[in-house]
C-alpha cells in the first residue's frame, strides 16, 4: 500500500512539473509574440531574421544577468561571445610600427 501511495504521489508529481512547464512555455510565447509584434509595428521595414536576432541578444543578457547573481561559472567560446583577434600594424611618428620590434 505505501509503494501505491508513493507512485500516486509521483504521478501527480510528475503531473504537475508537466502542467507547470506548459505554463511557462506558454508565457514566454506570449513573450517572444508580443515582442515581434511591437517591432512590427515601430520598425515595419525590419526583416524577420532581425527582429529574432534581437530578441536572441536580450535573452542572451536576461541569462547572463542571471547566471552572475550565483556562484555559476560561464565559460564562452569565441563565435558565443563574437571575439575576433585581429593585428593590425600602425605605423607611428618617429616610423617604429606596432607588432614589429625592429626600428
């Protein structure tokens, strides 16, 4: 009796993360929808792709906000965190150049 008593309880369990997870995938399509509509309306020349792009950066940032108030460590690779290592040589007044130590 106490196993059947402990499956019930899992099942309703198991139940209710479910209707909660509905919930909140719900919320947050009325979220992303309400979003794209109001760049409709403010930008309507602004393609789809942009307006989604936008939407991935602020949730991007609403996670990143997140994440900084515990103890997680985040770690990026250079495409998530859009880092380039780039030299560029400039030449300076007195002729010496930047990334040449030679005079």
């Amino acid at each position: 009796e106490e196993e059947k008593a402990r499956r019930e309880l899992l099942d309703i369990q198991t139940s209710n993360s479910n209707a909660r997870s509905k919930m909140e995938g719900l919320a947050e399509s009325e979220r992303v929808k309400s979003f794209l509509e109001a760049l409709g309306e403010s930008f309507p020349q602004m393609e789809m792709n942009t307006k989604i792009a936008l939407w991935s950066t602020l949730r991007k940032e609403d996670a990143l906000r997140a994440v900084s108030q515990g103890q997680a460590k985040l770690y990026f690779t250079p495409k998530d965190a859009n880092l380039s290592i780039e030299n560029h040589d400039h030449v300076h007044e007195k002729g010496w150049v930047d990334g040449n130590d030679s005079m």
